[in-house]
RNA sequence: GUGAACGUAGCUCAAGUGGUUAGAGCACCAGGCUGUGGACCUGGGGGUUGGGGGUUCGAGUCCCCUCGUUCACCCCA
C-alpha cells in the first residue's frame, strides 16, 4: 500500500500549526469584538440541504460535492461551505425568537472535489462570519468591515475591496433579459464557454478573464442600473455606510458569485500576491436562503475567507516570523538510576507549569546534551550517579554555557524563582 | 472534466547527443572528545531513479500507459 494522503488534501504539520492557531486566534478575538459567537456545525449534513440551498445548476452541487450514502439509506454530503448549515442550525433551533440579529462565528475544514491548484484544495479551511436576522444595510456594512479589519489584523496588506449588488430575483431577472438582449448579436464573437454561458448562466460573462470578452462585456448594461427601487436604496446606504467607516473599496459591477443564494450585496477581498485563486475571502447578503431550504423568511449576510490562502499572503510578506519556541528544561541522566530519577523530577516540573522533556532512547551524555540543544531548551538539569550520590543536581544555562549545582530537594524552588 | 510542465536519498539538486557499481550538499547516526550541546574533522546508514510495459546488446535518459505533484482553464475560500 502506497503511504500517501489522497489527492487534494494535505497534513498541517508541527511548525505550520502554529501559524493556523495565530489566525484562527486573530479571528476568534474579532468575533468577540464584533459579538459574533462561536458555533460548531456538523461535518456532513443532508445532501438536499446543500442542492436546495446553494443551487442546483451551480458547480459546487453539480459537481464538487462529496456525496455518499449512509447505511440507512441517507444521501449526505461533506460541507462544501458554512453559511446553508449556519442557516439550518439557526431555523432548527429557533434562534428567530432571540433578538435580531444573531451573529455566528465558526473555524473548520470544507470538502469540494475540484482539481488541485494554487491556493486551492479539496479539504480546505475557512473562517466564518454569519449574521442572521436583519435586513439593515448597515449590518452588510459591518459585515464587511469586520472582513477588513481580519486582514487589518494580521497586517495584510496589498488588498481590494470589491463590492458589487446583484440585486433580488426581480431585478435579477430584468438585467439577464437586457444582457442577453445586448449580447444577442454579438455571440460569435464570445469564447466558447461564453456562448455556453449565454444559455446555462449569462451573468458569468460578466467575469470572463478572456480579453476579447471583456471588451465586449464594457459595453454591456451593468446590473447596478436594473436595480429596483428597494435594492438600489439599499446599495446606496451600504456605500454609503462604508465611506462613513471610511473603508476604502471599489465597485465591480461584474462581481457575480457563484452560489445561488446571494441577493443585493457582494463582495470579495482579494489579493495582489496570490496566483489565480486570489480572493481572500468572500461573501454577501443571502435573504432567500433560509426560506429556499424550508424555513421561513430570514434575511441574512457574511462571508467566509481561505485559511490556505490568508497563510499563504501572510508567508510571501513575511509576517509569521518566530513560530519555533524552544522548551524550559531538558533533563539529560547517566545510568539506569538516575533515568529513574530524572523521569520522576520531569514529571514533577511538568506539574509546575514547566515545559520539559527528557530522552527515551537511551543515548549517551553528548548525545542528549545534542538533543536539549536542538530542542532549544534553555536549561538542562543533569543527573547522573555522582550527582545522585550527593544528592545533588547540575543546572547548565544552554545560552551562557555556565553550570552550577544544586541540592535535588532544591531544583523545584531554583526553577521556580528563574521562571519569573 | 480540459490543457501544459515536472516526478532521482528524509530535503534541495547533479548525472554531455542511451554506456562500468546513480553522485553532492544539508539532515540523520557514530567516532575524534569512554560525564557535557552549537563549530570543525573523519567515517557510516540510507535509492526498486513514482509504478507498469515496450524499444535496445545496454534505459535515470527514448516510446506508451498509469499514478502523483505543480500551474492554468472551469469555478471558488
């Protein structure tokens, strides 16, 4: 059998956990901030919970999910994405009793099955940020500023808000009829998966990297002059909202997402120094979603930003420095005895809030002093039998090279006057 | 799902147009120093050249298949 992880997936090893925890950490402090509270979802949930809620005909249902069946009989699937099971969590149970808005933060891995890329896996880590309950173009607003004050936070720079309306189904509805009227005479001239487009989802013209498309797309009418009277005040008042807060941003009139739910607002932050898969992170206002899945009408907003890519910016400009700490006591012994006794004065100090550690493979003298250096600890105690005739312990500062001794029945309250 | 590039030791990489027993640095282990880390010196262990098939007297090198990695498309975090 061949060792490997499947294909997509990857280990976070020791040395790159720490850095996980730094901005899984960075996060969970903003939420406070923000009284966005913790929520933990499940893994898997119903398969028609995702199909009813991000869309049938988009990709990640079509195509991405990892769906299988249970032994009873259940089709289930692996999240794709947080904000459907938010939802659900919210409706099942009842949180549309407590005072509007309810505000959800919640950290964990995502399963979409697509071809491995820059920036892009099958298991994949997000932060998530739900705001439940209010249609208040301000809470987009505070949506979004929280999104940027994540970056902020872990000094990311280099960075674009870009914000954009779709709309409701309405004015939806109204822009795709103009746009296909616009591009009607113009099909031959559009790339292949264009032409397709224009049957299956003509919106996603809009964002088409090709430069012959583009051109003709800036021509094209933008959604933001479709918008209904109510869409359009409530656009107007989320800029409006930003510039107070004085976040700096840029419309996209072509920043169409791809899951179904999302009404009005949209936006993504995306970065400079990443590849293909640039965004950040990403999100939008979803006031259909809950009523798609079953539950009652219950407006909402959020977004969700990439662990592997936040890590990934935070490597290239060099901001996660340090992340190797070494330990406080490495106890190295001599003879059967004194591994005795060392074992038990490590457990001792463990006990006392010291970090420590000994070795286990029976090495010589020079050989643990190797591994206490390569530890980093900042001290090793050794033991050994004339030490242990005594009664005594040899302390050795790693840094300054000096060694003194000290009585064994002394070593506890030396190391707790050193650790202050 | 489509396209392209690439797979040699734990890691980073070598091995002119096919030609002895596939090398080096780092890492690891041991010794120099039999009770003292980092530096240095010496030695050692490690490889089915991703896997399978083919061409050839002979394949790490050429051909086919397959798996994987990377990047891009599609799409998304």
């Amino acid at each position: 059998m061949e060792i490997t992880a499947p294909r997509g997936v990857r280990d976070i090893l020791p040395g790159e956990t720490e850095k996980w925890r730094f901005v899984e950490g960075v996060a969970y402090n903003l939420a406070k901030r923000y009284n966005y509270r913790e929520i933990i979802i499940p893994i898997f949930e119903h398969t028609e919970l995702f199909s009813r809620g991000i869309g049938e005909a988009t990709d990640i249902v079509s195509k991405e999910m990892y769906t299988f069946e249970d032994r009873g009989g259940r089709s289930l699937t692996l999240r794709p994405e947080a904000t459907a099971s938010i939802v659900r969590a919210y409706l099942e149970h009842h949180f549309e009793q407590k005072p509007q808005p309810q505000k959800f933060y919640f950290f964990g891995p995502m399963f979409r099955y697509e071809r491995p890329q820059a920036g892009r896996y099958r298991q994949f880590w997000q932060i998530d940020f739900e705001a439940l309950g209010s249609p208040d173009p301000l809470l987009d607003v505070e949506v979004i500023a929280l999104a940027w004050d994540l970056m902020f936070s872990l000094g990311i720079k280099n960075l674009e808000i870009q914000i954009n309306s779709i709309g409701c189904p309405k004015c939806k509805e109204g822009y795709k009829i103009a746009l296909k009227e616009y591009l009607a005479d113009k099909l031959n001239l559009l790339c292949e998966d264009c032409q397709r487009r224009y049957e299956t989802n003509v919106l996603r013209i809009l964002d088409c990297k090709r430069e012959s498309c583009r051109s003709i797309v800036e021509g094209a009418p933008k959604i933001t002059d479709y918008l209904c009277a109510d869409c359009k005040n409530h656009f107007e008042e989320v800029k409006e909202g930003l510039d107070l807060l004085s976040l700096p941003y840029i419309l996209n009139p072509y920043l169409v997402r791809g899951l179904d739910y999302y009404t009005r607002t949209t936006f993504e932050i995306i970065s400079y120094k990443l590849g293909a898969q640039n965004a950040l992170c990403g999100g939008g206002r979803y006031d259909l979603l809950a009523f798609e899945i079953g539950g009652s009408m219950v407006p909402g907003v959020g977004f969700a930003a990439g662990l592997e890519r936040i890590v990934m910016v935070l490597e290239e400009e060099g901001l996660l420095q340090d992340t190797e700490k070494g330990i406080d006591i490495f106890i190295v012994s001599i003879g059967e005895e004194a591994k005795k006794q060392a074992f038990k004065l490590l457990h001792i100090l463990r006990r006392e809030g010291i970090s420590a550690d000994m070795d286990y493979t029976n090495k010589n003298l020079k050989a643990q002093m190797k591994i206490a250096n390569q530890k980093k600890a900042a001290k090793v105690l050794i033991i050994g039998e004339d030490e242990l005739s005594v009664g005594m312990v040899k302390i050795r500062d790693m840094d300054s090279g000096k060694q003194e001794e000290v009585s064994l029945s002394d070593v506890l309250s030396y190391l707790r006057r050193w650790k202050k």
